[in-house]
C-alpha cells in the first residue's frame, strides 16, 4: 500500500515536471494579451510555466503602437515585455509593417514618394529602437504576397517601391542584433505564394539586405495537405535562414459547422498534425530552429472565437479552462522518443 502512493506521488512529481518546454530544446512561445494576462490567472501561470518565447498578439502593431503621426503608444507593449523580462522569456517583435491594423491617421496620409519612405522609416526606427536590446528578433514585412504570387496591393506597396527591402534596411540600422523575419500565411497549397517567398529571399540575399528568418504563420486545420505542410518547410529550411512556426493553431472545425462537436476523432486528427509539426521542426538544424509560437494560450482565447466569430473552434493545445489538453502529453511522449 504503502509503495503505491509513494510511486503515485513519483509520478505526480514526474509529471508536474513533464512540461513540453522540457522535451525540446528550442523555444516555446505564445502571443499573449495584455489584458488577459493581468486579469486571468491560469493564463497567466501558463504563460510563466509553459513558455519559454512571447509576442504581442496586437499591442506592437502599426494602429496600436503608432495611434497618431506625432504619438507612439509603448503602454501595453512595454507591459509584456516587462513580463518576458522578469519571467525570463524571449520576446518576439510583431509586426513592423503590414497592410492590416493600419491606424486612419496612415490611410488618409498624403504626400511623394519620399513622405510616405519617411513616415515608414520613422515608424520602423521608433519602434525598433525602442525595444531594441529588449525584442531578439521582428517581422519586419507581413503578408506581402497573395496566394498568385504578386505584390499584395498596400498603403506600402502603392507608394513606397521595393518597401520590403527598404523596411529590412531601416529595421537593421535601428537593431543591428534583432533576427529579422519575413513572415506570411498559407505558403502550403499556394505554390505561387511560397515560391514569391523564396525570390524575395534570394533577392535580399543578392543585394546584401539583412533577412535572417521565415516565419510560417501555420494557421492551418485538419484539412490542410501533410506533403504541403512539410514541403514547405523544406524549402523554408533550404534557405538558410531560421525558420519560426510563429502563429501556431490546427482549426478543427474550418467549416464552421454550428453542429461541431469536438470529439475524438477530430482532436485525434489535429493531434496528428500537432505531431507533424513538431517532428519535422524537432529535424531543422538546431540554429535554425528559432521557435514554435501558439497563436495564443487557451481555445478560449482564439482569434479564430473572437474574430473570425467560430464559436465552436478548439485550435490550441490548452482547452477553455486551461487544462492541457491530450495532445500535449502525446508531444511530449513523441518528443522524448525523438531526442
Ligand atoms: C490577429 C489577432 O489575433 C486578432 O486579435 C486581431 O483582431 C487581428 O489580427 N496574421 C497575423 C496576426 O500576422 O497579426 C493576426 O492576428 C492573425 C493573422
């Protein structure tokens, strides 16, 4: 009797101490919400214990950190990375520039060529300088290409010409040490995409511009092609370049089935792609691993809840009262065989 608590307590204590950030050997992130980690204490914890990598799921972006010409609002963005600081975690810098989540005062700007490169430029630079010494690495340049492989039409793109690589430049005068990322979604299934991705690589390259990673939103579902998913990754690999998974959810529910249950077959087939995913990044080399970022902590604080309005959508590795879910000891279980 005796010897069966005393092992149900070992065990207790080993998985206390099995967390996933322990089974790999690069960085575990998360984007996270101010509010929430102030407000709610589970995700707190989570975001303390679980995590070894933070971004800001929207405080440094354009409308929020820049909310007028002559204003630049660091509040909550310096909230998290105070938190990063005194947690120990690695704070990821998302996004310098972006065609969504520009503030009005941008939109309605008028001026030549040489206004708008001044308004990025300034832009860039305040933010980046900054943080700098405080944020390792930035998407500079998000979501550039559409799925055909052409210039995504943007305030940037319309009047500021070869903007990516001039963004990259600014980025680097101001932080010479960030790892800076070109970041996008649904390179898998949108050859043309990824293939848009790899030129602007080799151009950047070619001219000396400093571009040091990929980042791979991963916003994928249960649908979404394995060989797909994993060619790309290879050919992100094939670089160079440090690769991060930097938006991480598996949307089971893609339809938005208002009947949807999330039973175990659909949680069996995302945790397979979980799986995947971890695997094939488990197999980068390890200087190019620069991470895996969840796009936020629990179900309940998906984007894919509150902005796509999918009430019945279960995209994380956390369930909406903060327990982990299966997934997370099968990674860990799959981890441990890899290492
Ligand atoms: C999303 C946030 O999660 C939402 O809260 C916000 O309303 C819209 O933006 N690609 C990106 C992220 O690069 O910045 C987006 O984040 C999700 C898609």
């Amino acid at each position: 009797m005796k010897l069966i608590v005393l092992l149900l307590g070992l065990s207790t204590i080993a998985n206390a101490q099995n967390l996933l950030k322990d089974a790999i050997a690069f960085r575990l992130g998360a984007s996270v919400n101010p509010r929430l980690l102030s407000e709610n204490e589970a995700y707190n914890d989570i975001a303390k214990n679980e995590l070894t990598g933070l971004t800001a799921e929207n405080h440094m972006k354009m409308m929020l950190i820049h909310p007028a010409a002559d204003r630049f609002d660091f509040v909550k963005g310096d909230e998290i990375v105070a938190f990063a600081a005194a947690t120990g975690k690695r704070m990821h810098g998302h996004t310098l520039v972006w065609h969504n989540q520009v503030p009005q005062w941008m939109k309605d700007f008028q001026g030549d060529q040489k206004a708008w490169e001044d308004l990025l430029k300034n832009h860039i630079q305040t933010v980046v300088e900054h943080y700098k010494g405080k944020v390792a690495g930035w998407d500079v340049v998000n979501e550039s290409f559409i799925d055909d492989g052409s210039l995504r039409p943007s305030l940037w793109a319309d009047h500021i010409p070869d903007y990516i690589a001039k963004s990259f430049q600014w980025a680097h005068e101001a932080d010479p040490k960030a790892t800076l990322f070109y970041n996008d979604y649904g390179q898998d299934g949108h050859p043309k995409k990824m293939q848009a991705i790899l030129n602007l690589v080799a151009d950047l390259k070619s001219r000396q511009i400093p571009i040091h990673g990929l980042g791979l939103q991963m916003h994928i579902n249960v649908d979404s092609k394995r060989t797909e998913i994993e060619n790309v990754i290879a050919q992100s690999v094939q670089t160079g370049l440090a690769v991060h998974f930097s938006e991480l959810d598996v949307a089971v529910n893609p339809k938005n089935n208002p009947e949807f249950v999330y039973d175990e077959k659909a949680s069996a087939a995302q945790m397979e792609l979980f799986k995947l995913l971890f695997k094939t990044y488990q197999s980068i080399p390890a200087k190019q691993q620069y991470g895996i970022t969840f796009w936020n902590i629990s179900d309940k604080d998906s984007w894919l809840r509150g902005y796509f309005k999918r009430p019945k959508e279960f995209p994380l590795l956390f369930d909406d009262n903060y327990n982990k879910k299966p997934a997370y000891s099968e990674l860990i279980n799959l981890l441990n065989k890899l290492n």
